[in-house]
DNA sequence: TAGGGTAAGTTTTTT
DNA sequence: ACTTACCCTA
C-alpha cells in the first residue's frame, strides 16, 4: 500500500495545481473545466492510472468519450501510464455508442434484441423509413425519410418515445406523420433484430431504468443483472461533456449511481449541438450533482502563443460563454499563416508540397493533419498527396465500407448473422442476378409485413407469398444457399468465411466475368477487405463474426492510401476534435465553406461554427497555416468565394499573409469600389506582409474567356436585375451562350442560379 | 426481369 | 459533379 502511494504521488509530481487537483479529488463530482490543449487528457488519464495505484479494480472504471479516435487514444495513454503495473484491459473505455451496443448485446432481450442485433446506420434507417412512409400512403416527395428520421433522431437525443413529441415543439401535419412512422419504423427495427445509432442510447437507458425502478420492489431486485450493472462502477469520467444530449447525461447518472463522477468538458468547444447535444448541460451539472468540486485547467501545453491569440480572437466574438483566460508559456512561435489560392487544385497542390518538403526534411508524417469543414473538400487534397508519394488516412467520409462491393459481402455476412435484417437481406437476395427481381421481392415482403414477421422469415415458406412455382423455386435455392453458409459460421476463421460467401454466391465469379476495369478495382477491393478481415483476426484472435461487424457499424472507415504507419491525417474538423498535430493546414476557410452555407442566417449556428473554428485552430501545436480560395468547384459548380469571417477576425500581430492579395480580384473600378465596401475594410490594414503579395490574378488566371452576355461584359460582384428576385450581386457563372447560367445573390433571396436572358444589367 | 436512359435531388458536421 | 430513383423498352 505505502508503494501505491508513493506511486500516486510521483505520478502528480509532473502536474500542475489544477491538474493535480482534477487527478486526486475524491469524495464528491468533479467538473473540470479545461479549455483547449490544457492537458485534460493528461488530467483523465492520470487519474484513472491514480485509480488503479489505489487499488480500485479495472472493471470498476469506466472512461466514457465522444468519438472512437478519442477512445483510442485514451486506452493508448492510460496503458501506457500504466504499463507492466496494471491490468488495463479490463477498463471499459468506450464512446457512448459502443459501451451501449456492449450492454445491450448482453441484456438486450429486455427491449427485444437478440445478441446478434444488427445496428443500422443512416443508409440503412433510411431504407426502412422509405418503406414506413410508402405502408403509411405518405408522399417521399414531401415527406423525405432523411426528414422524418431526423425529428425521431432528436426525440431519441431527448429521450422521448412516439407519445411524446409534442415536447419537440413541432406541429402537425408533421406531429402525427412523425408519430405514426416512430411506432411503425420501430416495430420494423424489431422485426429485424435491428438497432439504429438512437435506440442503442434509448434502449439502454430504458433497461437501466426499469432496473432501478423495480430493485427496491420484488426480492430478486439485486440479483437482476442490469440493476448490478448500473452499480458496477466505482469512478465514471466522460470526457468532452459539453457535447452530452439528454439520453446521454441520463445514461451517465444511471450507471455512476455508486460511483464518483468525474466530467470533463469546455463550453467553447461544443460542437455537437445538431446532433442534440446541450452546453446547458455542463452549467448544469453543478446543480444536478450537489456537492460538485469545480476545477478550471487555464495552462495551455500545446500551442505557441501566436496560435492560441488567434484562437482567442476568434472565439472571443461569441456571446454567453464561461470564458477562460488560456496561457501559455511555450513563446510566440510562428506567426499563423494565411494564404489565397487560385482554386483548391492549387490549395491541394500547395499542402502537399509543402508536406512534401517537410517530410523530406525530418518530420513526421503523422505530425502533419490536413482539416476541412465537409468531407467533399478531401478528395482533391487525396489526389494530390498521392501524386506527391505521401501516404495518407483518412478519417471518416465515403468510407471503404461504403463501396458498393464491401457492403455486399458485409451484407452477406451481416444476414449470416441476422437473417433477420431485412436491409441486408433484401441488399443481397438478387446479387449477383438470381432472377428474384422486385416483384418477388415485393410479395414476399408485404406477405411479411402482414405477418409482422422479418422477410427472411416470408422467405422460409415462399408458397404462401402467392408466387409462382419459378420465382418460389428460385427464393427457396436462395434460402438454402443461405442456410449452407450459416452452418459454416464458427468452423472456419473469419477470412476463410468471407472466401466461401464471395465463391458459393458466385460474387466472386460474376464480377471476374465482366471483364472490365471498374470489376477489377471490385475485385481488388475484395481482396482488400480480405486483409482487412485477416488483420482483424490477428488483432483479436477470439473475437468472432458479430465483435467483426459491431466493429464496423460502429466504428466505421478509416481509408489509408499508402504506409498506413507513417501518414498524414486528413479529416473534417469534427473528427478532429481532442487531437492535437505538430503542423495543421485548415483549408477551404470562405464564406459558405466555413462558416458553411447553411448557417449563414442562423446566429445560433453561427456561434457553435465560431467554436469549430477555435477548434480547429487550437489543434495545432507550432505551425497553423489557414488556406482559401478564390473559386472553388463546389456542388458541381464553380462558386467564387471571399475569405472567411474567421480569417478576418484574426489578429495582424499573429498573422502572416503569404502570396496573394485576399481580396476578390476586381475586374472594374466599379467592382473593386463595391468589393471593398463589402468586406471589412480595414482588411488591408489588418494584415501584414513578409514579403511582397503577388501580382492579383490575371483575366486568363482567373477562368480564360470570360462570357459575352447579348454584349455585356460580365464580372463578378456587377449588379444584375431580376424581373421577379429584384438586384443581386454576380457571384458566378457556367455554360454559355444561351445556355449560360449565371449564380446571382439576392439580398432577399439568397444565392440563386438563374438563366443570363432573365437578368439584365442595371 | 433486366438493363439502359433520363430526371431529380443532394451535401454539414458523428455514432 | 455525382449518385440515386424511376420509367420505359427488350
């Protein structure tokens, strides 16, 4: 005992005040408010790796985060601290999804999922709700499944069931509609043996509940495992607590009821607020957990100062924040740059040679992250970073298992599981061509749906579906193809599995058969995924079919082209959120890129686009270069942009513009007076130059021949006069002729694209 | 039933 | 730009 106490305090030593207070507190709730790169992580991982000096069990510490990445790098750092002293395995660290999908696969059968449920994710939820609205008579057209799912996700973010919507503050005809297709969509998950990403919070959190609630009553309330369960832990620490919806907080409080709760989060970096998330519930927490210490991390360890003032300037605009003071001792470092690019080919071009250059120079690929706000903006910066020889990951997006072919084997192996899951069954029945094309299909499902069975269920006795003797024949060769490879599950290792599904489907042989390129690179992807499988395997020896697809509905895709070890990170901001890199390039910083489109007119928005800039900016540890461009191939179409608010809220003592002018090129005299005015204009003033900028872009730079309307002579910025839209500002333009098209901005209207003959000069 | 062709919608961010 | 949805024909 005297050594684990020695232990504990060799391992404080290294801390400073707060941190070390965050790290031993004990006796009542900890809030630790630590703003950006103030070693919150450190703070956590201390002292749970404190925890198990004092002798608490591993399996009584729960460690709680927002994204996988975060998870990892928490498991990573507390095994580290922790190496050849304790069992660290037995921690449970997890996002909230994950430790949730773990509880329910034990104890699901409660809310009735088997422990092979199926989770759902949002293409496949909207499969099922396409179906909902077509069973309930109610148009997709006016009604989109994506629209319906997203009232019934920010019910599950509250907690809420069908019944009680109306505390959404919505009205119908949207109330009923939504209310009748929450019941229907959950009793097709049920039929499933599916979860969507909501229920797997909801779910649990029910089961928790009831578990609670009955304990007291009947004798066998302590030995219900879920009532053990929401005691099990001593010490529950959830990190990032700002970005916490209800359901969320609620699961917290459920399963720390005997534990010492230790929250971590900061105000400024809420950034899930779509998703349900509430900064309310950080104030709050005080006042839910009486008795709470409160303790502020202010010290920065990750940032030059240069970095964290523009930090600062940029998270100072928002209104209704704790505020912190952040400060840093690391020194000034280098000034933040700021560049303008032509177009994001240039952009791309220009990160990746300058990684390039860094890398032939010393540093560490994995030091170096490239961050955009959507994930649209990667693939260009992808193609250039191969061009250059940089091996890359990245985080999220058209992940691999979206491909078409990847979903297809992890379809068959999904239903291998749950034949149930009417979604990937339905995927593979006709793939490759098993002549069981739609109306089959259809029958069989209606004929289920009657049942209120699954359809692989209608499947198994195809003759009372009213098909024909050919199409019934052909559906029971398909279910007895499906029964022969669900008896190969668990004879065989996972690869070896996923070999028989592609050879006894004939998948592998459908595709070798056409013989062109795009069933080569299917092929290949194939093969890919095989490896994928077999480093699985070698990772996780015992784990089997189910902890291999969970792993995939959960965690998602990462993509690596090149040395997977030795990469550069690209990723969208939020997926950034808790890392930090040696050098960040943050791109596409315009207007309508970041801050996006679609928050331009909301100010609540606004501020929680303010707090993803801070973040993005305060991931960077020595070297912050933020890039624009001044056009850029957006949505298919080439908009011209003027640089973001949050570049110009930068200060010019921290700043370095490198290259060219940031203002919109001006074509006229009359452009460039109206150019100025639009933006800040002390623009000029506020940036300082290193060297000279470059000449501004020449007529053939900036898009070659330029688009004669009836003899008018177009630029950017002119004003134009729509019949019906009234004045708007020119903002782009493509086509020609009589099919040019022109990108007007009406003040009343919005961006709009409209043909030239409609429009004329004013 | 399948396959081609056209029309339409789609894009914020994550689990 | 890019993908999906639907419609029509073979």
């Amino acid at each position: 005992m005297g050594d684990a106490i020695s232990e504990a305090s060799s391992r404080v030593a290294s801390l400073n005040p707060a941190q070390r207070a965050a790290v031993v507190h004990r006796g009542s709730p900890v809030l630790v408010l630590a703003g950006a790169g103030t070693g919150k992580t450190r703070a956590i991982t201390h002292r749970v790796a404190t925890l198990l000096d004092e002798g608490v069990e591993p399996w009584r510490i729960l460690a709680v985060t927002f994204t996988n990445r975060a998870a990892g790098e928490m498991r990573e750092r507390i095994e580290r601290l922790c190496e050849g002293e304790h069992e660290t395995r037995k921690i449970w660290v997890g996002t909230f999804h994950s430790i949730c999908a773990r509880i329910l696969r034990q104890h699901g059968t409660g809310v009735g999922l088997s422990n092979r449920f199926s989770i759902y994710d949002s293409a496949d939820q909207q499969s099922v709700m396409r179906k909902v609205l077509d069973a309930h008579n109610i148009s997709t057209k006016m009604y989109s499944p994506r629209g319906v799912l997203g009232v019934l996700d920010k019910a599950k973010n509250q907690g809420l069931g069908p019944d009680d919507l109306e505390r959404l503050g919505i009205h119908d005809p949207m109330l009923s509609i939504a209310r009748k297709c929450y019941k229907t969509y959950q009793e097709r998950l049920r039929a499933a043996d599916a979860a969507d990403f909501g229920d797997l919070l909801l779910h649990t959190v029910r089961l928790l509940r009831d578990a609670q609630r009955t304990a007291g009553q009947g004798q066998l309330g302590d030995l219900d495992p879920l009532y053990r369960l929401s005691r099990r832990f001593d010490h529950v620490v959830v990190d990032e607590f700002q970005d916490t919806n209800p359901i969320q907080a609620e699961l917290v409080d459920l399963l720390s009821t005997d534990a010492e709760l230790c929250v971590v989060g900061d105000d400024d970096q809420a950034i899930y607020g779509w998703r349900g998330a509430d900064v309310d519930q950080i104030l709050r927490f005080s006042d839910r957990h009486p008795g709470t210490e409160v303790i502020r991390l202010e010290q920065n360890y990750r940032s030059t100062t240069h970095i964290l003032d523009c930090a600062d300037a940029i998270i100072r605009k928002n209104r209704g924040r704790l505020g912190k003071t952040l400060w840093s001792d690391l020194g000034e470092g280098n000034p933040v740059r700021v560049m303008m690019l032509y177009d994001e080919r240039e952009e791309a071009r220009l990160v990746a040679h300058e990684a390039r250059t860094a890398i032939d120079e010393g540093m560490e690929p994995e030091g170096i992250a490239i961050f955009y706000r959507t994930h649209a903006q990667s693939r260009v910066i992808e193609d250039e970073l191969r061009r250059a020889g940089i091996s890359c990951r990245i985080v999220g997006g058209v992940a691999f298992y979206e491909r078409l072919e990847v979903k297809d084997v992890l379809s068959y192996l999904q239903v291998l599981l749950n034949p149930n899951s009417d979604v990937h069954l339905t995927r593979i029945v006709n793939r490759p061509s098993r002549k069981i094309g739609n109306t089959t299909v259809t029958k069989l499902s209606n004929r289920a749906t009657e049942e209120g069975v699954s359809l692989w269920a209608a499947m198994e006795h195809p003759e009372s579906a009213g098909l024909g003797a050919a199409a019934a024949r052909r559906i029971r060769g398909f279910v007895e193809l499906i029964h022969q490879l669900r008896a190969l599950v668990g004879t065989m290792d996972l690869p070896q599995l996923m070999v028989e599904v592609v050879e006894r489907t004939g998948y592998r042989i459908a595709l070798a058969q056409d013989d062109n390129e795009e069933s080569q690179a299917r092929l290949e992807n194939l093969q890919e995924l095989q490896g994928n499988l077999i480093e699985f395997v070698e990772e996780r020896p015992d784990a089997g079919l189910d902890d291999y697809l969970e792993l995939v509905s959960l965690v998602g895709g990462e993509r690596s082209e090149g040395d997977r070890g030795r990469a550069v990170t690209l990723m969208t901001i939020h997926s950034a959120k808790g890392l930090e890199f040696e050098r960040v390039y943050l791109t596409g910083m315009e207007e309508r890129v970041f801050p996006h489109a679609r928050v331009l007119d909301d100010p609540f928005q606004m501020e929680e686009e303010r707090r993803l800039a801070y973040v993005a900016v305060t991931r960077a540890k020595r070297d912050l270069t933020l890039t624009m461009c001044r056009r850029r191939m957006l949505y298919g179409q080439t908009q011209v942009g003027t640089p973001s608010r949050f570049v110009l809220d930068l200060p010019s003592e921290s700043t370095n513009q490198i290259g060219r002018d940031l203002t919109t090129s001006p074509r006229t005299p009359k452009a460039a007076a109206r150019t100025v005015t639009r933006q800040s204009p002390s623009w000029q003033n506020d940036i300082e130059y290193d060297e000279a900028p470059d000449a501004p872009f020449t007529e053939d730079e900036l898009g070659g021949s330029e688009p004669e309307g009836e003899g008018v002579h177009l630029y950017i910025g002119m004003l134009l006069r729509h019949k019906a839209w009234g004045e708007g500002e020119l903002v782009g333009w493509h086509g020609s002729g009589r099919s040019l098209k022109l990108q007007i901005k009406f003040p009343t209207r919005g961006l709009k694209t409209v043909v030239a003959s409609f429009v004329e000069p004013v």
